[in-house]
C-alpha cells in the first residue's frame, strides 16, 4: 500500500507554516516564570483488560468463522483480546508524550509488528491548533476517534480493519496538525505519514499518504465529519473518501440514545498487489462499506450497577466493487451490563451474524453466526 505523491509534504508543511506565523499571537502570557522544566510535570496510567468466551452457532464453522467439510475444528474457546498498559507524560503544560501497548499480543507466535500500538509526542498551543508526530491513528473517520471502540460495540467495524489493513487507518507513522474553532464547533485533523502500518522502521519510498477530516457540529447533539486522503503506489493514484455523523441524544432523565453512521470509499492496495491480471489498474480496485450503530443507555445510577445498554451494530461491508459475490452484511446485537464509570466495567452479551452473498467452503467466506460472552475493565 502506497502513499501519497510527493507534492503532499509541501501542502503539509505550508498549513503548518502558516499556523505558527501567528505563532505568538496565539500564546498566552506566562512571561512570570522562568523555567517550564517542571511546571505542571504529571504522569498518567492506565490499563485495559478484555476478555471473551466466543461459541459458534453451526454445525461447520467454528469459533474463527472458518467452514470445515468433514474436519474435526473447535467450536468454542476462551480468548483474551486485550491486556493494555497507556501512559501519558506531561512534560509541562504544553509537552506530553504518550505509548500503548497491546501486552495480550504476547500470546502470538509471530508479534513483529505488533504489541506497541501508540508512540507519539503531542505539542498543545491551544485549542486551534496542536501538534502530533509519531505513530498513532490517522484521523479517517469515527472509529479513529475512538481510544478503543469497546465502548459502543464489542470490536471494530469490518470496514475499520478492512482500511486499516490498506493504510488508510488504524496505527501509522507519521505527523498531524490538529485543534478546534468556535468553541469546538468546527474541528480538523490534517495528516501525513508513510503509508506502510505501525511499527515499521522506515518508509518505502518518497511518497506520503495525506488524510484531512473535518467535523462540524450545527447542533449540541448532532457532529457530522468528512473525511479525504490521497495516496499512490507504483507511481498510479489512489484516494479514499467518507461521510459519518454521530447523534448524542439524551431521552428523559435516565434514557440515552447515541446513533452513529459512517460510509467509506477508497482504493484496496491489498487486492491489487494479489492480483495476477497483467497491466491491472489500481482505480479497478476499490473497497466500500457503511454501518449503523446503535445504542440505547438506561441509567441506574445503583452503587455498583451504574447502567444497562442495548446496541446493534449493521454492516455492509464490500471488499473490490469491480468484482461480484464478496459482499457481507453482518449483524451485531449486544446486551451490556456497566458496572463502574462509563465504561470502566463492562459485561456484555453479543450475537455476530455474518451474511456473505457467496459462500465460498472451507474458507472465511461464509455465512456464521456466533455468541459471545465479554468483559473489560478500564482504568
């Protein structure tokens, strides 16, 4: 997966430039002191635990989604998804820097690649405009947004890992411009990085992907986000685009409702390296997908049983446009119990139905259903 041309570096910079020209127009007046060294040094820890008991609902499929024909395959299992540490230093008042890693990675046989997932410094001028470089999500799209997506649903959407997987989100390496105007009614987030996923040493080529988000929210209860990147590989264009928008509604004095809905388009780096069609085009290949997510609170605000959650997530997720027979709807109903903070404590009962309109055998391509029991505890 390959990035973008190599006039993206300069517009980049050029935003950058711009901002800190006003540079001191836009600081504060702290001329009384003398030395930031240690001025409002913190540290901050905090830690995931999530694990799950996962049963498959056929006869043929087991706990993965694989299909089997006649082969003896595990259907149920014990899984521990995460076991993360986050820290953040203050330096002073303007100066932090953050790392999180993934530690139930370990369990892999092959964790290159994998385990360290954030490692970024980030500059805060003030609101309009801060500064991040190091590896962290690109800003392309809600679930970027997300610390973790446990929050609404049980893991990331289809689509998120599909374009995570081509460089267009999740974890990369590289630097952004962020900040908010007119009291956060209006938000950007400008990045430029390699391209290549997290934890690689070094760049590929010359060339930088370039993502830009705006959000916008003309009502207290309603963000709406737009979202365009740019890239190139082996010298040919490619681009991804999307539109979300995310209601926060409270509903009487116990019932929340929070609806999120997010559409993407972009080129599938991943199926056209795999392709063997001589001379192909990469504008032949482009991945799709949109979800809707669902959420429905009801607060208890018991001592040690704070709230009870319905959701559902709807997917539909298609792989190459050029081609017939991958799409899949899924379909992702959850029950949760929240017992401490937000989301602090959380167990959970969730269905996965999976609906490929082509069952390939043997593979992951096929229709699945399975049921799981989560939990995760934040701190």
């Amino acid at each position: 997966m390959k990035s973008c041309s190599k006039h993206s570096i300069p517009v980049f910079y050029i935003i950058f430039f711009l901002f800190l020209g006003n540079f001191n127009g836009f600081g504060q007046n702290d001329s009384l002191i003398d030395d930031y060294s240690y001025y409002k040094r913190k540290f901050k820890l905090n830690a995931l635990v999530v694990g799950r008991y996962t049963t498959s609902l056929n006869k043929d499929v087991d706990f993965m989604g694989q299909h089997y024909t006649g082969e003896d395959f595990v259907s149920n299992s014990f899984e521990m998804q995460y076991a993360r540490l986050s820290t953040t230093f203050f330096i002073n008042d303007r100066i932090s820097t953050s790392i999180l890693v993934n530690l139930a990675d370990f369990k892999k046989e092959n964790v290159r690649g994998k385990v360290l997932e954030n490692a970024f410094v980030t500059y805060y001028h003030n609101s309009y405009l801060k500064l991040r470089a190091g590896q962290f999500r690109p800003f392309f799209g809600l679930e970027d947004l997300h610390p973790f997506q446990l929050d609404n649903s049980y893991a990331w959407s289809r689509q998120y890992s599909l374009f995570g997987r081509n460089g267009w989100q999740s974890f990369q390496i590289g630097a952004a411009a962020f900040g908010s105007l007119k009291s956060n009614i209006f938000s950007y987030y400008l990045t430029v990085y390699n391209g290549n996923n997290k934890n690689i040493m070094g760049d590929n080529d010359s060339s930088k992907n370039l993502t830009l988000r705006l959000e916008y929210m003309p009502i207290p209860v309603l963000q709406i986000g737009l979202n365009g990147g740019r890239a190139s590989y082996k010298g040919q264009k490619a681009n991804a685009y999307g539109i979300d928008a995310q209601l926060q509604q409270p509903l009487g004095n116990r019932f929340d409702l929070d609806i999120n809905a997010e559409f993407k388009k972009g080129t599938n780096f991943e199926a056209f390296r795999m392709t063997e069609e001589p001379l192909a085009k990469l504008d032949n290949y482009m991945m799709e997908g949109f979800y809707f997510l669902y959420r429905l609170r009801y607060r208890l605000d018991a001592p040690r049983l704070r709230a009870l959650e319905l959701s559902l997530r709807h997917e539909y997720l298609d792989k190459n446009t050029s081609f017939e027979d991958d799409e899949i709807v899924t379909y992702v109903p959850m029950l949760s119990l929240v017992f401490a903070g937000t989301y602090d404590a959380k167990l959970s009962l969730v269905g996965v139905i999976n609906d490929y309109k082509l069952n390939i055998p043997n593979t992951t391509q096929y229709d699945s259903s399975k049921m799981l029991i989560q939990f995760q505890v934040a701190y």
